[in-house]
C-alpha cells in the first residue's frame, strides 16, 4: 500500500539517513511486541541506510482498565483539550489517564530518542513479559529507572505540557496518514515526491528486508553482533527472538542459550508469558 506525501520539515530529521521509517505503535498491541525482534535485527544489519521513527497510535479501550473516571472528558483521540494540560484527567493524579502509557513514552523520548526506544521496550517486558499494569503510575517509574532516565527529569515530564502535545502530534500524524492498526510501517525514501510504502501488520523479516534493498539500491548489510553480544545489549532474551534474529531454529537456538546457562553467563527465567533468558551480572 502506499501513503501520503510526507513534508519538507520531517525529512530535515533524515540525519542523511536515505530511508526514514515511521512505525506507528500502540504499547499495548501484542503485534507490536512481536515486530521487535524484526526492528531489532533491521536496525542492525542496515542501520546505516535506515532511521526509525516511533508514532504512538493510542487507542482508548483496554489500555487501562480501572480508568473510567474520566471517560466523559476523553472521548476522542484528537481532542486538544483531553491533551491540554490544564484540562487533564492526569493533572494531579496521573494513574486516572488511560492516556498515560503513552504519554510516558513521549514524556521519556523528551530525553532523547533512544531514551525513548529504551523505555518503550522496558513498558513492553512489564506488560507482555510480567503482565503488569502499566497505567500505574509506580509501574512507570519503575520502567523509568531500568531504562535509566533522569527519574526526577522524568516525573516532571510527564505532567507537560510538552509531552502531551508530543502525543498530541502522534495522534494527527497517525491521522493524516491512514494508519488504522498497529502495527504500521510506512517507508519512505529521499525523494520527496515519492509515496511512501505503508506495511500494516507483522510479516517475515524478508518482507522488510526487499523493501530496503529495493528502495536503498544494494545496500551492504552490517555484520550481526555475536550472539553474547547481542545478550549483553537487550538483557532478557527469548528462543524465537535470538532463532529469528540470526537464522537459526528455536532447537539451536535454546542450544545456544543452554550451553552459556552452564558459562554462568544467562539464567534461565520462566514468567508467566513464557521461559526466557537473562543475563547474569
């Protein structure tokens, strides 16, 4: 599918990267969770070539379930005075918001992009990892602190006005495109004239690895980090996430994750979406 034309502004953000990737999420959309692995591997074998640009596409229903108190007041996601500060349900006490996963996010991004990145996975293992409830404020600080943000930075954020318009922005980008799921990625290139390729939902990693090598034009893949490497960066690992990432099936996969539980380097953790691997300090 393609997109809208994209603005002169947003591609001043390219960093003179030739493909800027837009990927609208919903923190709690499972499908979302399930891409990272596939963003995790593109970012590392063409990361030269591509910047990844996270849009949150909120939406109300489920994100938080013991937020009715202010139902009356958020009944659409583009309504400017839900996102004003002065108006906010999360003014005094941010856990009534069932917007506040997401204005966290923006709240976490206003200390740089891959704090961001960072925080949105760290929410992501709370949820889908430790099926907590991330519309609790003290679960917020908590990802905060093990994604290692300034948290009194972030405290402070999170009630701006600044990370409600980020969200706000989020919301009319998502608008003026057409996304209607989660997740989307819409790729464009650096001519400007050219639509861009909207992909709405999650396919093999040799989907979105044709799309770069057709839009960038034989672009030399970066060389994968070793797998301890790979460990050391993401902290807690699954089978299918590490078999995926570096072409090998879940069986080796677990081999490998087995023999470095006998190195003492990773441990063996089971949660209650799954066994998964984390590494010991």
């Amino acid at each position: 599918m393609t997109a809208k034309h994209w603005s002169d502004a947003n591609w001043q953000e390219l960093e003179k990267k030739p493909l800027e990737i837009y990927m609208f999420v919903d923190p709690i959309c499972p499908d979302c969770w399930a891409l990272e692995p596939i963003i995790k591997k593109m970012i590392m074998e063409y990361g030269t070539y591509i910047r990844i640009k996270y849009v949150l596409k909120g939406g109300l229903s489920g994100l938080n379930k013991k937020v009715c108190l202010h139902s009356s007041s958020l009944t659409s996601q583009t309504d400017s005075k839900a996102l004003d500060r002065e108006n906010a349900p999360w003014k005094n006490s941010p856990i009534t918001s069932p917007f506040i996963a997401s204005i966290a996010i923006k709240a976490a991004e206003l200390q740089g992009k891959k704090a961001g990145s960072r925080f949105l996975r760290t929410l992501q293992e709370r949820l889908f990892l430790k099926e907590q409830d991330i519309s609790e404020y003290e679960v917020l600080q908590i990802c905060a602190d093990e994604a290692k943000l300034d948290l009194d930075e972030f405290c402070q954020d999170i009630h701006s006005t600044s990370a409600s318009k980020a969200f706000q922005c989020d919301l009319k980008i998502s608008s003026e495109m057409e996304v209607e799921s989660t997740p989307t990625l819409v790729f464009f290139n650096e001519n400007i004239e050219d639509e861009g390729i909207k992909i709405e939902g999650v396919y093999p990693y040799e989907v979105y690895e044709q799309i770069i090598e057709e839009m960038v034009g034989d672009p030399i893949k970066d060389q994968l980090p070793t797998i301890d490497e790979f460990i050391e960066q993401f902290k807690i690992i699954a089978s299918p996430e590490l078999a995926l990432i570096y072409n090998m099936s879940i069986h080796q996969a677990e081999k490998e994750l087995k023999k470095r539980m006998l190195q003492q380097k990773v441990e063996q953790i089971t949660m209650k979406n799954g066994t998964f691997w984390r590494i010991l300090s």
